[in-house]
C-alpha cells in the first residue's frame, strides 16, 4: 500500500470510531451542485456529512415526523428506575406497602447492555468484548490466542539442542 493510500485508511477507520459510516449515492446530474451549493451556504464545508443529516431531518420535520426519540440505554434504565420509584411512593402513600419499602433502591441496577451497532460482532466468548467486523474478521482475542498456540506448537516441533539449519543440510 502506498504512503498515501495507507494515511487515507488510517483516516477512514478513526472515523469509522468516532461514529461516523461512509454512505455512496448515485444521484442525478444536478444534484451534487446543488448539494455543495448548500454545504458552501452553511459554511459546512468541513463536515458536508453535517449537511445531508441536516438536510434529511428538515425533509423529515417538512412531512410532519417528528424526529424518533432515541434513548440510550442508560438513560432509559434511569427512567424505569424512576418510575419505579414513583410507584412505590404512591403504594406507601395510600397504605398499601409499608413506609420501609421506600428506604431501599426501588430497582436494583441491572447490568447496562448498550445495543452494538449492525457492524460490531459479540465474540461467542462473552468476556471478549465486542470487535468491529469491518475490520476484524474474527475476535481479534481468538485470532491472537490462535497465533500464540501455533508459534508454541511450531516451537515444540523443533528438536531440542539442535540447530534447524544444520538440519537441513544433511
Ligand atoms: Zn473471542
């Protein structure tokens, strides 16, 4: 690979981590004029991606839809907490529950599992984390154990004291 080809991979897959994904569209003629015509307006020129989401939301909000409410997992887990909470306060309110069950954690806290993005991989080993399978084809952990296992085995192969190149030429 050249140098510069090397330096355009190294660029792609830190974007690649900070959450970014490359997208290819065929469109007409016109389009991309227009496209950079907007990204120029918006003084974007750094981040035209900035300008497609923008773009993509505004056509969305024009049709009325209101942005899809994401919430991450944490925050969600927060939520449910506090709903729990709500509703014990409401049981010990009305006589339902004894007052003790306010004094523990509504909601013992679950491990939070954050949902992986389509690319990333859970290695069937749970306690490997997850691996981006754009860029590993396989657990790089199993990959590395694999390595390590041959090398001792090639190893184990060799005859002990003697040299393998004087081996070889007898
Ligand atoms: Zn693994």
């Amino acid at each position: 690979m050249s140098e510069a080809s090397e330096r355009v991979e190294q660029w792609r897959k830190a974007k690649r981590k900070s959450g970014y994904r490359p997208l290819t569209l065929w469109v007409p003629y016109c389009a991309k004029s227009e496209f950079d015509e907007l990204v120029y307006s918006r003084g974007q020129g750094k981040d035209p991606g900035q300008t497609f989401l923008d773009a993509v939301r505004a056509l969305a909000a024009s049709m009325g839809k209101t942005p899809e409410l994401r919430l991450e997992a944490r925050q969600q887990h927060r939520i449910e907490a506090n709903v729990a909470d709500d509703v014990i306060k409401r049981l010990v309110a009305a006589g339902a529950v004894p007052a003790t069950a306010l004094g523990a954690p509504a909601v013992a806290p679950s491990p939070i599992k954050e949902p992986l993005p389509p690319e990333w991989k859970q290695c069937g080993n749970t306690a490997h984390p997850p691996y981006d399978s754009n860029e590993h084809d396989e657990c790089p952990i199993h990959a590395n154990e694999r390595k390590e296992r041959y090398r001792a085995k090639q190893k184990a192969k060799k005859p002990a004291g003697k040299k393998p190149a004087a081996q070889e030429t007898t």
